[in-house]
C-alpha cells in the first residue's frame, strides 16, 4: 500500500508494478512522464497509463486497487489518501503519427516501471506547443530536455517533426518549429 505521503513516481512504480504482476504490460506516458524526468520542473496530478497488452481500461480493476486506488470513472482510479489519479486513456502509445514501440523500463528496488523515453517526451510535450500553442507545452518539452539532455536525441525530435509537417501541413505551425528547435539545439550543445 501506498503511505500518504507518496509522491506521483512513487504511485507510477506502485501501479505498473501492480499491472505488471497481473500480466497487464503499461506505459507511462503524457505530463506523468515529464514528472518522471523532470519533477523539479514539472509536476503532474496524475499518472497516465497506456496498456500494451492485456485488457482494455474498462477491465483494469484488480491491480489499481491492490494499492489502494478504485475507480471513480471509466479508466479513471483515485486513492483515499492521496491527491493523484491514475488514469488509463485508450492506446496504442502515439505520438502524431508515430506509434510508440520502444520505451524504457526501470527498476526501483522489486518496482518496475515502464515510460517514455526522454526523447518520447520531449515529442510529447512539444507537439502541445507545434500544433495547438500550448507554452507550458514549450516549457516542459525544454524542462526535461535540460534534466535529461544527454538522453534526448535531437536528429530524431528533427525528422519526427519532419514527418509530422509533410503528413498534416495544415495542422503545424512552422515558426513555433523552428523556434523550439532552435532552443532545444542550445540546450543540448
């Protein structure tokens, strides 16, 4: 069980391990993440899940709530003593275009925890800001590349957002592009 004391990774551990002795393989992903490799910076409210295999978010009740989380909505799970939620919005894990199919998993102790890669998030973030304008987008995308900058692949951010742009022109806003690419490149030479 989790102390109330427990903080958002604390409960990403928790749950994925939970999910993960039940045979329910989830991911990590969106503002949790970022918390994840930035929570200096950036702190979200809840944790996210995408689930890679096994049933579907209507399903999961058994491993939320043996550490102390039980559902309040479809896909969604609160725990009496803490200000987080656990979340399970509908897979698969992309970003744009992109389906996710690598990602990191890390070990706390007997905890488990599989997420974005730092680069992963940084996408996510970014896209926030590229398509819709969103500046705390920006500003987490930024936040974590700098926490992680040795993990965070630019030539891949660059023809992600490549790809992105010549399968929806329309939809990306080319200025904010460069202008977060020329501030990512700063941050990571």
């Amino acid at each position: 069980m989790l102390s109330p004391d427990a903080t958002l990774i604390d409960v990403a551990f928790a749950v994925c391990t939970a999910l993960d002795h039940a045979g329910e393989r989830a991911l990590l992903v969106g503002g949790s993440a970022a918390t994840f490799y930035a929570p200096d910076a950036y702190q979200s409210s809840d944790c996210d899940f995408i689930l890679a295999l096994g049933p579907d978010a209507r399903d999961v009740t058994s491993s939320p709530e043996s550490v102390g989380f039980h559902r309040v909505g479809e896909g969604i799970f609160r725990h009496a003593d803490l200000i987080y939620t656990v979340e399970f919005p509908k897979g698969p894990a992309q970003i744009g275009i992109d389906y996710i199919v690598t990602h990191a998993t890390v070990h706390r102790g007997d905890e488990i925890l599989h997420v974005y890669t730092p680069t992963d998030v940084v996408r996510d973030r970014l896209i926030h800001f590229w398509a819709w304008g969103d500046y705390n987008g920006l500003r987490v995308a930024l936040d974590v590349a700098t926490a992680r900058r040795s993990e965070v692949n630019y030539e891949e951010i660059v023809a992600w957002t490549d790809r992105e742009f010549h399968a929806a022109p329309a939809a990306y806003d080319r200025v904010r592009r460069e202008l977060f690419l020329a501030d990512l490149r700063k941050i990571l030479d």
